[in-house]
C-alpha cells in the first residue's frame, strides 16, 4: 500500500499514516520500518504492509518512497 506520513513522533518511536480512502489512520512503530527511522519525514510517501494486531491495524515493512 502506499500513504503519506501524517504525524511522526521521533522521540516515542511512532507514527500515523493517512492513506487515500481510508477514514483511520495507521499507526506504524519503529520496529516496523525498513532503513532508518529517523529518515521517515512528515508529508512524504511512503509504502508499506497492514497487519491485523490486538489493537487495530499497524503498517509494517514502512518504507520512503
């Protein structure tokens, strides 16, 4: 899938993707990012894979565009 970067917080290690479409945005961890965390920037596109967990969707695999 792809999305765009709506909120990143660097120093809790998260963020929220918006995706076209999609009313929810995603929530993606540092854990699930492909290349350097730090990298990932507000406003820019990424692509990525949605996994079904306990508390709702989470991307995984998050990587710039």
């Amino acid at each position: 899938m792809k999305g765009t970067i709506k909120r990143i917080m660097y120093d809790r290690n998260f963020g929220f993707i918006q995706v076209e479409g999609e009313e929810d945005d995603i929530f993606f961890h540092r854990s699930g990012t492909k290349g350097e965390f730090q990298d990932l920037k507000e406003d820019s596109e990424v692509e990525f894979e949605i996994e079904e967990t306990d508390r709702g969707k989470q991307a995984t695999n998050v990587e710039a565009v």
